[in-house]
C-alpha cells in the first residue's frame, strides 16, 4: 500500500449499522476535513484526469461534487454536475435506471456536454455501478466520449466493476482505494 493510499483509508471511518442495520457505511468527512488528505486525494484524482486525457469532468450527485469540482480545478478542466432528475433549471437530458428496490433517474444540461468532449466522471464510491453505468449512457448520448472512471473507493463484494467494465468499452476504471 503507498502512503498516499494509507493516509487516505486512515481517514475513512467506519460507521456501523448506517443508514440501516448491517450495513458499514464508509464516512469519507474524516478525509474531506484534512487538508493534508483532501489534498492527496485531489491530487491523485486529477493525475488520473490528465492521464486519461479528459477535457472535461463530471462528478456524480452528492458526493461526486465534492470530489469532481477540486479535481477539475487542479486538472484545469470545466466541471459538469449529474444531478438527480429535477435539480437543473432548462434543458437537459435525463437518464433512468434501477435501484434494488425501485429506479431513480439522473440528468444533465445539455449544452454542457458534446462531440469532442473527453469526459472523466469522478465519484466518492463505486458499489453496484448502477448510478455510474447510467451516467455512461447519459455522457454518451450527448455525443460526448467517456475518457475513465475514477472513485476515491471501490467496495468489491458488491462487483460493479464487473457490472461496468463492458459499459465503459475500454475506458479505464481507477479505483484509488479497494476494500
């Protein structure tokens, strides 16, 4: 484990039985709050951004915000926000998928993407890959390409990366955190 990845987990606290019983869910606001951290994630995050070739960013709804705007800022690069359906003003284009129990639907304004843009989407965890792979889908029906995916963690019993690799069509996965 390199010492950027070591000083990012040690900032990640566990939070037993949230927000259900059984569930450990991983509180990144440890990180977020540590400058020394939140700096070495940024940092890393945007090293994928230039490596992938992006000329844009777009980072996920919520937490993806928190990620994808300092990273685009650091990679000199726009900054896009997937929102859930109903948050952007005008027009945008929407895209719907499956949930455990249920669906949900994400959207973008249209204008913000086109042909010739390289896009990295940028989100705190990759769990089933169901908001992700659904962003894939959206970036691309917007004419624009899909430069990677990076995530501050993957959490690999739930196998997304299995569910998103076909999506991504060569397109690399990082992960900087696997747990």
């Amino acid at each position: 484990m390199t010492d950027v990845e070591e000083l990012l987990l040690s900032r990640i606290r566990d939070v037993a039985d949230y927000p259900e019983p059984g569930v450990m869910f991983k509180d990144i606001t440890p990180l977020l709050a540590d400058a020394a951290a939140f700096t070495a994630l940024t940092d890393a995050l945007a090293g994928i951004a230039a490596n992938t070739g992006a000329t844009k960013v777009v980072g996920l709804e919520a937490r993806g915000f928190i990620l994808g705007a300092p990273v685009a800022v650091r990679a000199g690069l726009g900054f896009i926000p997937v929102r859930k359906a109903g948050k952007l003003p005008g027009a945008t284009l929407s895209q719907a998928y499956d949930l455990e129990y249920g669906s949900a639907e994400i959207e973008v304004h249209a204008e913000d993407l086109s042909a010739g843009d390289r896009i990295l989407i940028v989100d705190d965890v990759l769990a089933t890959g169901g908001t992700a792979e659904a962003s894939i889908q959206l970036i691309r029906r917007t004419g624009a390409d899909v430069a990677g995916l990076a995530v501050l963690m993957e959490l690999a019993f739930l196998n997304g990366r299995a569910r998103l690799e076909p999506a991504l069509e060569g397109a690399p996965l990082e992960a900087l955190l696997v747990v």
